[in-house]
C-alpha cells in the first residue's frame, strides 16, 4: 500500500498555468485574426505593386545569356554533350502516346461500326434499354478518351519542357560562337568545339519540335473523335428525353388496330459474338486472374461444406445453404459479375443473370421455406427467362407487344395468386420488412394491371418501362437475397471454424463480429437494389441530380456559406472516425495486448490515448471536408480561449487533471484506492471524471481534480498487497506465549496468507479487561481480504474455545457509599 500526499500546491499552480495559457490563446487569436484581415487588405496592393514591378522588369530588358568563356567551352562542351544525349533518350521514348495511337486507330474503326446502330432512324426504332446501352457505350468511348487526352497533354508539357531547354541551350552555344568568332587569339579548338556543340544543339531543337509535332496532330485528331462522340452522344440523349416525354402519349396504335398498321423492322442489338468480343477486349486480361478467384471460392465453399456437415441444431440451419456448395459458389459469382466488369456491355449483364437461374432454382428450397410458393417463383424465372430471350432474339410489331402483354398478364396473375393464397401474409414474429411485402405486392399489382392497359391501348413507352422493370426488380431481390444468404452462411461458417478461433476477438467475440458483418452486409445489399430499382425504372440521373442540388444549396452568413453537403461530409467523417476508433481500440485489446506483457493498467491507457487520437484526426478532416476556412476561426478560437480561461475553468481543470492521470498513472484503472472516507476500484478513468465502485457495489463518479489535487490513499500503486490486522484479547493470567504461538499456527493454516512477509503475532499491551494481542498478515487483493480477515477470526476463536481460554468483556468493581437497611436485608443470603 502507498499514500498519496496532498497535491493541492500542484493543482493551484496548474488553475493559475491553465488560466494564463486560456488568456493568452485569446489574446494571440484575436492579434492572428487582425493580422490575417491585414494581410487581406493589403493584398491587392502588393498584387498591383508586383505587377508593375514584373511589368517595370520587362521594360527594362529580358535576361541576357552569358556565352561559354574560352577556356571552359571543352568541359561545357562534354557537359551539353551528355545532357542532350539524356534528352535525346527522352525525345525518342514515347510509348504511351505509341499506345494511344494505336487505342485511337481501335476505337475509330469500332465507332464507324458502332454509328449505324445511333443514326435518326435507328434511335426511333430502339426501346429505352436499347438507348441506355448505347449511352453506356459511349460513355466508355468518353473515358478512355479523357484518359488519352491526359497522356498527350503530359507528354506534351514534357516535350514543352525540353523544347524550352534546347532552345536556351542554342542560344547560349550560338552566342558562344559569335563572341568566340569575334575575338582574336581564341583557339581553334575552342571555336570547332563551340560549333559542333550549336550544331549538335540545333538537330536536338529540330528533333523536339517533330515529336511535339507529332504529338499535336495525334491530339488534333482525338480531339476531333471526341466531338464526334460528344454529339453522337448528343443525339442519343435526345432520343431518350423524347421518349421520356412520350412516356405518358400513345406513341402506336391499338393493339387491335396494330395488325393492320405498318409494323417497323427490329430493332438492332448487339449480338452474343458482338457483345463477347467487345467484353473480351475490355477484360480479357483479367479472365484467367477471376478464373483463378473463382476455382478459390469453389475450393472454399466445399471445404466449408464438409467441416459444417457435422453440425446440428441452430447451428446447422445457419450454413444449410452450403450443403450445395456448386450451387452456392456460382450463385456468388454470377451476381458479383455486374460489379467487377462494370463497363461491360449490357448483354453480358443480361447472360449472366440467366445463367443464375441454375444456382437459384437448386437453391430455392433452401431460401423460401414455403413449399406453397415455389410455384409462383418458378414461374417467375420463367417469365424472367422469356423476357431476356426477347433480348437476343427481338420482336416487334404486333407480336412483340402480344408478348409483352402475356408477360405482363402472366406476372400479374402470380402476384395474385400470391395475394389470393395469403401467401406473403408476415407471420406474428415478422419484421417489418416482411410487413410491408404484402403492400408492396398490392402496389405490384397496380402497376401491372397499368402496363396491361397501356399496351392494348397504344402507350407502348410505358408499359416497356413498368413490366420488365418489375420483372427485373423481383428478380434482383431473389439474386441479392440469395447471394446475401450464401455470403452470410460463409461468414458464419468461418466464424465458428477451429482455425479462425485462434484469434481471441473471434474466439470470444465471434457472434458479436458475425452481426456486425452480417448487418453492414444486409445494408449494402438494400443500397444496391434501391440503386438498380432508380436505374430500373430511369430515375437514378433525376434522384442523383435532385440530391446534388440540394446538398450543393448554401446558406451565407457573412463571408461563411454553409451547404447540407458541408454538415453531410462533416457528420459522416465523425461517424467514420467514431467507428474506426472502435475498431482500433477493439483489435488493440483483443489481439495485441493480449499478446504482451504490459503493465496494469497501460493497455487502458494506450487505447484511451489511441480513440483521443482518432477522434483528434477526425475532427481536423471533418472540418476540412466541411470546407471550413482555417483561417476564418481565428476569432472563434479566440472567443472561446477567453471563455474557457474564465467561464470553464473546471471543465477544463478536470480535462487536464485527466491528462494527468493518463501519463503520470498515479491512479489507473483496476486500483483500490480511498478517498474521503469511501473505498473502491477505480473502473474507468475518463477525460473529465473517473468511476469508482464501492465495495457496497454504488458507481462513484468522482472529478479527476480530486483524484489529482485531493489526498487519494491508493492501497494498489506499486504492488497487489494489503496488510490485514486481526486484534484479539484474553483473559489476565494466560500465558502470552501460548497464544503468540497459536496465532502464528492460524496464519500458516490459511492458505490465502502470503508466506513473504511472514505473519506477525504480536503481543501489544495491557488492557482495562484483557491481554491485548494481534495477528498481523498479508494477502493478494485477487482475494476478497475481508473475507480472509474473517476466517482467520473464526479459526482464533475456535482454538481458544478449544484451548479453554477466555475472551474477557469489560468489567467494574460497584462501590456502594451507603445503602437502606431494608437493602442490607434483601441483599443478605438466605
């Protein structure tokens, strides 16, 4: 045990520093915000006064070139040597604008290809899918446009750079040349060597000039390509906003009138051998690396099938869904094709998703417990099916829209039949998503009987929009649905396998870790289906330019704006830094420390220092993605030095005093410590209070000044031990060493009694009523020391009752002065 003395001296002096550094921030604020405004004002007249000064230098005359003195033209001659062979190496290596020409050549040829299917008369005849195909490509054709127009600017500025090297260099040599001509005595050797290094000068200067020559045709010519592809573009989109503007006209007669009405040829799609070659160019070289990812995750998914088919019970039912691991791995590979071959043509998109309906049939049993509802969802592959064929293999006229409407007719009796049957009636357990699934079935419903009615009435545009994108819809949630349960199943799996238990977090955290993924898993699944449903139904540019318009409003205040984005960003990389300081104070606890031997208490303290510092960070970028000025707080910083220096003196006291005892660790967590009377273990030590819980099992919350500036007696600052003093008294006449030797029989009988430092019996004096002695010993505080203290009393007291030895209880002698004679009778004995 240790004592604490008292830290008040300490704490006055730290009032006094804390107030003189809170008035002088202040002070220095304020002078930074004045200065910074001076600056400010003063900085058009220095603009101006540098102006005219650049100006008053250009009048006064350009910068001469000094020529090469005589006696140093060889060695200048050797150095300007070597320096245009290192440009020279520069000039001639040019493999990136090599490659652009070459990609320029690609792309021109497939564009001539590409153009019949933009012309006017085919832009008419093609659907909304067609033209966002279309778009998708071009907007391809865009970016690898901007990023070859990034290559031939580089390369230019470099070629500009050299450029204006040579060109100083033959300046230089020229009039080395001249002086060198013009004045007698120069040597010849001097002036050959001045001549051929010009000449070497001038061949480089023409040497740059047609390469950057060359660069700018090649830049001219993409240029141009890119108007191209700008107005081609340009055309599409206006084909689309008047679809869109007829999404509500009837744009093509009754059904019952279509057959005798002119029927338009098909429309031109790309074909399965188009659309594989273009996917091939683009990702070709990362086939065999996905292939390799892919043999992986199959390998993967059948290991973990076979170790989790001796599971039961729960836990069993959690990963069911990788007792078909072919199924369950091509699952997870076909839906992850749209997100890694993102610039893909649709078609490849639209193959793949047909290509799941394989794994989600064989998986289907497994999703939807509901036997009654594998019809309807059979049949909904079907339809699904059937409309992506019609992709590949196009109708138009009549009979493409007599195929539209049974699609149309047939996915809206499924649905009710699924109404009818209460067959998406949520039981009582359901959450509220499972709630909502009949009403958005009866929305369904709606829409489809609309786009029934729009396709016999002529408005062909929106019932191309509502059907399959409905269809589509429905199927995306059973994939993603799907996916997320095979992905789910794997983290669970892997959660509970023998080798991921090695780690402590998983081996004591593993449910807590498995539900943390398993959500953001789930939230990201609904964010990706809430964005395909936008791109759907063609309302993700009006969504994302809506929000772009309103987090890009401001409000002014001054010369300070504030928009929703700023507050957005602001807020959202708190919460980023808040979760990441979770994350890292996590691993640090449950992997690192776990590892090291480190001090009581310091793991505590390097992860609180490790979440201030996060949050620190944080807060500095949150401000800079809020686009807050800097500058611009001066005078707020000052403000608030002057009133944390007089207004929050023990906010901040307290702040400090915290600080204290995270460096200092005069106190630190797990300690037994008393004070003012009350005696607990410090729980927590926070930034401006601690707590300490009571051996009465009460939360203290106590001021980290009085833990710092108050007298803190801390029974566990340097060691784990307490001494425990048992007093015991006896009757007068037994013998003092009997029982100095029986109480050091009971502490060695104890097992809780430390051996080092022995147990002291002590023989300390002579009472009113009694022998007085006591029995001296330490113990751990991992021991309860009370309890100890306790047993070692019943053992004392069992001993002496054996040993026949009294326990005196204080006695007086009564002295009577006088007393009545009928007393005296009373008291005599009979």
């Amino acid at each position: 045990m240790s004592s604490m003395s008292s830290m008040s001296s300490m704490s006055s002096a730290m009032k006094s520093l804390l107030l003189y550094v809170a008035v002088s921030l202040g002070v220095l604020g304020c002078a930074s915000a004045a200065f910074a405004q001076d600056e400010a004002d003063a900085a058009p007249d220095a603009g101006v006064t540098d102006a005219a000064a650049a100006d008053g230098g250009t009048e006064v005359g350009a910068d001469t070139v000094a020529p090469v003195v005589a006696t140093t033209v060889i060695q200048e001659a050797h150095d300007q040597d070597t320096r245009l062979d290192e440009m020279r190496t520069k000039l001639e290596g040019q493999p990136a604008v090599g490659a652009v020409r070459a990609r320029l050549a690609t792309s021109v040829t497939e564009f001539a290809a590409f153009v019949p299917t933009i012309a006017p008369q085919a832009l008419e005849r093609a659907g909304r899918s067609e033209l966002m195909e279309r778009l998708r490509h071009l907007g391809t054709i865009e970016e690898e446009l901007a990023s070859d127009a990034d290559v031939l600017a580089d390369r230019l500025a470099h070629l500009a750079e050299l450029t204006s090297e040579i060109d100083a260099a033959q300046s230089r040599w020229t009039t080395t040349e001249e002086e060198l001509s013009a004045t007698d005595g120069t040597p010849p050797a001097a002036l050959s060597q001045a001549a051929e290094t010009r000449r070497r000068v001038d061949e480089e200067l023409t040497v740059a000039t047609e390469r950057t020559s060359v660069v700018v045709e090649l830049q001219a010519q993409l240029i141009e390509y890119q108007q191209r592809v700008e107005e081609a573009r340009s055309g599409v989109e206006e084909a689309r906003g008047q679809m869109r503007a007829q999404l509500l006209r009837r744009v093509t007669p009754p059904l019952w009138e279509a057959f005798s009405a002119e029927s338009p040829g098909p429309p031109t799609l790309v074909t399965v051998e188009g659309a594989w070659g273009a996917f091939y160019s683009g990702y070709g070289h990362r086939l065999p690396i996905h292939a390799g990812l892919l043999l992986g995750l199959l390998l993967f998914v059948f290991a973990l099938s076979r170790w989790t088919a001796h599971l039961t019970g729960s836990e069993a039912a959690s990963v069911a869904i990788l007792s078909r691991p072919l199924a369950a791995a091509g699952m997870v590979a076909l839906v992850s094709v749209r997100f890694l071959y993102t610039q893909a043509p649709a078609a490849i998109f639209h193959i793949a998703a047909v290509l799941a309906l394989a794994p989600l049939i064989r998986l289907l049993p497994l999703l939807v417990s509901n036997r009654a509802l594998h019809r309807p969802l059979w049949g909904l592959m079907a339809l699904f099916s059937l409309q992506e064929l019609a992709i590949f293999v196009p109708l138009s006229g009549p009979v493409g829209r007599l195929l539209s409407l049974g699609i149309s007719l047939a996915l809206l009796g499924l649905v009710v039949w699924v109404l009818r049957r209460n067959q998406a009636v949520p039981h009582e357990d359901a959450g509220r998503i499972e709630r909502a699934v009949p009403h958005v079935l009866k929305g369904v419903v709606a829409l489809l009987a609309v786009s029934a009615l729009a396709e016999v009435f002529g408005y062909t545009n929106l019932a191309a929009l509502l059907t399959p994108g409905l269809l589509i819809d429905i199927y995306v949630v059973l994939l993603l649905v799907a996916a997320v349960r095979v992905v789910d199943a794997l983290i669970t799996a892997t959660l509970m396998s023998d080798w991921a238990k090695v780690s402590h977090a998983v081996r004591d955290h593993g449910p807590r870790i498995g539900g943390r993924i398993r959500g953001a898993l789930h939230y990201a699944a609904i964010a990706v289906w809430f964005y395909g449903t936008l791109r759907v139904f063609d309302l993700d540019e009006f969504v994302i330019d809506s929000l772009v318009e309103l987090f890009g409003s401001s409000v002014s205040m001054g010369s300070w704006a504030l928009s929703l984005a700023d507050v957005v960003s602001f807020g959202l990389v708190i919460w980023i830094s808040v979760l990441l300081a979770r994350f890292t104070v996590f691993i640090l606890e449950e992997e690192v420390f776990t590892h090291l031997d480190l001090p009581r208490g310091a793991p505590s303290t390097i992860s609180r220092l490790v979440r201030y510092g996060i949050w620190a960070l944080g807060f500095v970028f949150a401000i800079g993605a809020a686009g807050v000025d800097t500058s611009s707080l001066a005078l707020l910083v000052s403000a608030l030095s002057v009133g944390i220096g007089f207004g929050l003196q023990n906010i901040v006291n307290n702040f400090v005093s915290g600080l204290v005892l995270i460096f200092e660790r005069p106190i630190r967590e797990g300690d037994t410590v008393e004070l003012s009377g009350m005696i607990g273990k410090v729980k927590a030590i926070g930034l401006r209070a601690s707590v300490v819980r009571t051996v009465q099992g009460s939360e203290v919350i106590v001021p980290n000044s009085d833990l710092v500036s108050g007298q803190v007696i801390n029974w566990t600052l340097s060691d784990q031990e307490r001494r425990v003093d048992v007093p015991i008294g006896v009757a007068y006449g037994t013998d003092p060493e009997v029982i100095l030797a029986m109480l050091a029989e009971v502490a060695a009988s104890i097992e809780e009694v430390q051996k080092t430092p022995a147990p002291l019996p002590l023989f300390k004096g002579f009472g009113d009523s009694s022998l007085d002695f006591e029995l001296r010993f330490w113990v751990n505080l991992r021991y309860d020391w009370p309890t100890v203290a306790s047993k070692a009393a019943v053992e004392i007291n069992r001993r002496l009752a054996d040993m026949n030895i009294e326990i005196p209880f204080p006695q007086r002698d009564l002295h009577v002065r006088s007393i009545e004679p009928d007393l005296t009778k009373l008291l005599e004995p009979k």
